[in-house]
C-alpha cells in the first residue's frame, strides 16, 4: 500500500466512461451529496483510485473536478476506453483554493526588516550608539 490513507475510501461507486466526453467520469448524484461535493466553477481535487469493472489493478491518480462533478481518466491509463465500465473509489477531496488567498510569507528586506522589528530578550538596547565601548569593553 503506498499511502495509508488509501486503505479506506471515503466512497465508492461504478461507472461508465462517457463516450462524447472525451473519457469523463460522472461521480453519481448520492455519492456528491455524501462527499459535499457541489456544483461550482473553481471545483475540487479528488484522489481516487480506478480500475477496469471487478478486475484489474487499481490506478491511483489526483482528478481536478469539473464544474458538473466529472472528472478525466488520464492519459496514461490506455487500457480504459470511452463506454467501459469502471470501479472508482474516492479516497481525500482536497479544495481547491487559489494561491492569492493564501499568505505570503515575507521575502528579502522584507522578511529583514520583520525579523529587526521582533523583540529580542538579552539584546542590547541602546542600538549602535556604544558600539565601540563594547569592542573595548572586550579588549
């Protein structure tokens, strides 16, 4: 097993692959209402395993989602082919968040002048002003 989490999905179902579709798979209405999965343009990330209907070896990948809850079988699974039945398991729904949401951590000067303007406890408190008595301090 490669990933702990794979061992137990959070749903599963059967599926055919859509012909005019260029290979989607439609995650049926009561498995989208079990995983809260609804419909909206910027949609989630999926792990799932697929594999041939009751036979074969299972094929672990990350799906985008479409806005109507489908989502592509990759290229690099050739042996599946539009009409085929498939078993899909769902493993994690990761949301898909854009990174302008997300904080950006200081860089550069910034991240210097964040790091000068942090207490420091023991620091000396007078600047640079007694610079040279410290060095002669120490001599």
């Amino acid at each position: 097993m490669a990933h702990p989490h794979l061992k137990v999905p959070l749903d599963g179902f059967a599926a055919v692959i859509h012909r005019t579709k260029n290979r989607l798979v439609s995650i049926p209405t009561d498995v989208q209402r079990s995983l809260g999965l609804t419909r909206r343009p910027d949609n989630h990330i999926v792990l799932a395993s697929i594999r041939d209907h009751a036979r074969g070896r299972w094929n672990h990948h990350y799906f985008k989602l479409t806005q109507d809850n489908e989502f592509a079988i990759p290229s690099d699974i050739v042996h599946l082919k539009p009409g085929q039945k498939v078993d899909v398991r769902i493993h994690r729904v990761i949301p898909d968040l854009p990174a302008a949401n997300t904080v950006a951590a200081p860089r550069g000067a910034g991240l210097l002048s964040s790091l000068a303007k942090r207490p420091r406890p023991g620091w000396r408190r007078d600047g640079a002003e007694r610079l040279d008595d410290y060095l002669r301090a120490d001599l």
